[in-house]
C-alpha cells in the first residue's frame, strides 16, 4: 500500500464539516483510502456531495492531494 498527504473533508450540507491535511494509505488499486481509522471508498460517477464514503458510517467525504 501506497501511503501520500492528502486533503480529507467530511461533507456536510452547510460545508463546514471537519477537514485535515494528513498522511493515508492508498489500496493497491488507489480506490480505497484508510486514515484514522477510517475505509473510505471512491465512489464512481458525478458525486455531488463527496468523491469518497465511509464504508462504516455512510458519511460522504472529499478527498484530494495537497
């Protein structure tokens, strides 16, 4: 697994959720993202609300290189 910094925020409606500037773990196929605990896995097509869900919670995330 690949680790990388990157750019991780929790979506919310009003767009003040969370966010941080951390090292993760890249999946061998870089579409899964671990950090903090946390499985986040790309969603595919036009995602409005985030590129990236918490495969536990079903919380929407973005998820971009700094």
């Amino acid at each position: 697994m690949k680790a990388r910094i990157r750019y991780v925020e929790r979506t919310t409606p009003n767009h003040d959720g969370p966010a941080w500037i951390g090292r993760v773990t890249l999946s061998k196929t870089g579409r899964t993202v671990y950090y903090r605990g946390m499985t986040l896995r790309r969603i595919q097509g036009g995602a409005v609300n985030g590129n990236h869900v918490d495969i536990a919670t079903g919380e929407n995330y973005w998820v971009f290189g700094v």
